[in-house]
C-alpha cells in the first residue's frame, strides 16, 4: 500500500492558509455567526422532530430536508447499489456525523464503541452496547446481532477514527470484517468551504457549532456493490480488500497509518514547544541562546532537546543535547536516559516527577484497570 505522510491526512489548523481565502472568511464572518445561532435554534427542532416520529422513510425525508436548512447537504450515487439483505455496512470516516448521515438514507445503526454513554449516545444517534468484556464480547455481541433477521444493518467505520478525506485512508481494523461474510462498501466524500472540516483535537459539540456557521457541508455517499469474503481469505486481507474498493471509489490512496499512530502524531505535536514562545521556563534560556548561536543542525538538535526536556525537566540540556547527536532521534534518546537515570543527575532517590500526565516514577505499580 502506499503511504501518504500523516500531515496530508489531517487538518491541524481550522482556518486556511491562503489569503483570499482568509479574506473571504473574514467577511463572511459576521454571516456565518448570525447563521451558527439560528441554526443552533433549529437544531433543537430537528432533533424533537427526529425524536417524535417514529422510524419510516417519512421521518428521514422531513429530517434529511431540516438538517438541509442546518446546512448539511446530502447526495449519494448508486443507490440501486444498495443490497437489502445485507446488515453490515462498512465505511471511511471522515466528520463526527457521518453517521447520522448516512441514516438519512436508510435505517442502519452505529454502535458506540467508546465515549459518552447514556443520554449524549442517544442523542447523537449511538446504539449503546453495555459490556464489561472487552472487544471479544462486543464482538460476538455484534455478530449475533447481524446474523440476526428483520434487525436494520450495522454501520462500522474500520478506521476507527476521522481523516480529512482528501489524501488517504486509514488502515482498516479487521475486526469488525469478522462479523459477517458479507458487506456493503460505502465511500463518503465531504466538502466544505471556507473552514477545514474537522481538527484532531476538537469535540463532536464544538464541530457541530462549526458546521452550522460554515456556509454548508456536503456529503457524498456512494454506494459500492457488495463484498464477499473468498475461501480461504483472512479478516485483515477482506478489510485491505474493501479498503482499496473505498480508495479507488473516492480517489484516494490506501495507507497503513493507524489510529494510533494518528494519537501518536499529535501528542508529539502537543508537546512540541514553539520556539518563538514568550514564555520563559526553567532551562529555556539557555536553550533559546543556543538556538539563537547554532547553525542548522545545532537548531535541529536543539529543537529536539527541548521537546526531550519537556517530558524529562530534571535532565540538563548538555546531556540530552550529547545523547541527541549521538541517536539523532527524540524517542531514541528519551529511552536512553530512562535506562541510564543512575548516570544522570537525577535526585538521589533515583526517581523523578516528569509533570502532569508524564509516568510520576521510575518505580513499577500494579496496572492500571480499564473498564469498557
């Protein structure tokens, strides 16, 4: 599979680059806040209104024409693609309500997997599943379920998590591709004007107000022909099979960057200390009159050496700065001064508090106990 580097799959910054653009969005502005509070206004009907009927094609065609007026437009192709008697449906994920969306088409539900529980599932559109098991059991939960008559499909999202849609699609977990031997591809095109569609850090209710004082959102759902898993044929190689479906469908490219390595990217990117920052921390002068003194590559390892001494503040900088022109690598050189803590000038008791949401010892501890 091809890779596309994880910068092109994300949108770390809401506003765009380009000054026309900018411009445009800054006239639009006093536009688009009047229109986020009506719409805001009408979302609560929409949802009374979604919540009052009962499920038939009535309800969705008067919610699919309400949430037009929140400006979430829906198109899709192929509908005659569509299979009845499949109950699962598998699809790329790009925005917080894709699956609301695609409910507006046809009855389908999208179990939540994690996060709010309760009323906020509910409302959002979520079916709940309640185990204490892990994903073994909600797997066979889900499974009993599809293999189960008259019940709507599943609607599954293998990446697991949001891309931007545009440069490629996240690897597919397998899972969810051992559900049933049959599926029926989806592939979801978004666009938007003005504003990027989502940013990795931002909440489902904060990407709802943007959606209401964006212009409008259209959603493109096309439907794929359905998928059957060949003798023979493992769970991952069907989920790369329909993986390449959906990317050639939306002309995009398949890439094996993982949700974890999505998490992974912007912790690195949280932690990473501007060096133009105003603020003034223990250390920082030093490093900023290196950064100042150096050449490139000693601006490259000082870079590198600040965001070793956020997670590691009692190591001096001379020694990480050392260790860095040696591995050349920022994970490479946090490992190494944990290993060699009786080396570094640490604190005699040979332990160290590495700040809010950092390990806060050396020491090993029982396990944390995770409950899903």
């Amino acid at each position: 599979m091809e890779t596309r580097g994880i910068e092109d799959m994300f949108d770390f910054r809401r506003f765009p680059k380009d000054a026309v653009v900018l411009l445009l969005l800054m006239i639009y502005l006093p536009v688009g806040v009047c229109l986020m509070l009506i719409r805001a206004f009408i979302g609560v009907h929409v949802f009374l209104v979604s919540c009052a009927l009962p499920e038939c094609f009535v309800r969705r065609f008067i919610v699919r024409v309400m949430c037009s007026v929140l400006g979430m437009h829906v198109r899709q192709k192929n509908p005659r693609s569509r299979d009845k008697n499949t109950t699962l449906y598998i699809c790329n994920h790009v925005t917080h309500f894709d699956h609301n969306i695609i409910n507006l088409l046809t009855p389908c539900y999208t179990p939540q997997l994690e996060g709010s529980t309760g009323f906020v599932c509910w409302a959002r559109g979520f079916m709940e599943i309640h185990s204490t098991s892990g994903q073994g059991a909600i797997g066979e939960t889900l499974q009993r379920y599809c293999s189960t008559e008259g019940t709507a499909p599943l609607l599954l999202f293998p990446e697991e998590d949001t891309t931007n849609g545009r440069a490629g699609l996240l690897k597919f977990s397998s899972w969810p591709f051992s559900l049933t031997d049959s599926i029926q591809p989806v592939a979801l095109r978004v666009t938007r004007p003005l504003i990027a569609l989502s940013t990795p850090e931002s909440g489902w209710l904060m990407e709802l107000l943007w959606t209401f004082f964006a212009p409008c959102t259209v959603y493109h759902v096309s439907w794929l022909p359905p998928v059957s898993r060949q003798d023979g044929e493992s769970t991952q190689e069907f989920a790369n099979k329909v993986q390449e479906l959906i990317a050639g469908e939306l002309g995009l490219v398949s890439t094996k960057i993982t949700k974890a390595d999505k998490a992974e990217h912007i912790k690195r990117k949280r932690h990473a200390a501007p060096l133009t920052s105003t603020s003034v921390r223990p250390g920082s002068i030093g490093l900023g009159f290196m950064v100042q003194s150096l050449g490139t590559d000693d601006h490259r390892i000082a870079k590198m050496a600040q965001q070793v001494k956020d997670v590691l503040p009692h190591v001096p900088l001379n020694i990480i700065a050392k260790d860095l022109a040696k591995t050349n690598c920022v994970d490479t050189t946090i490992t190494n001064l944990l290993e060699s803590k009786e080396e570094s000038p640490m604190e005699a008791t040979g332990t160290a508090t590495f700040g809010p949401s950092k390990i806060s010892s050396y020491s090993s501890g029982p396990s944390p106990t995770i409950k899903v």
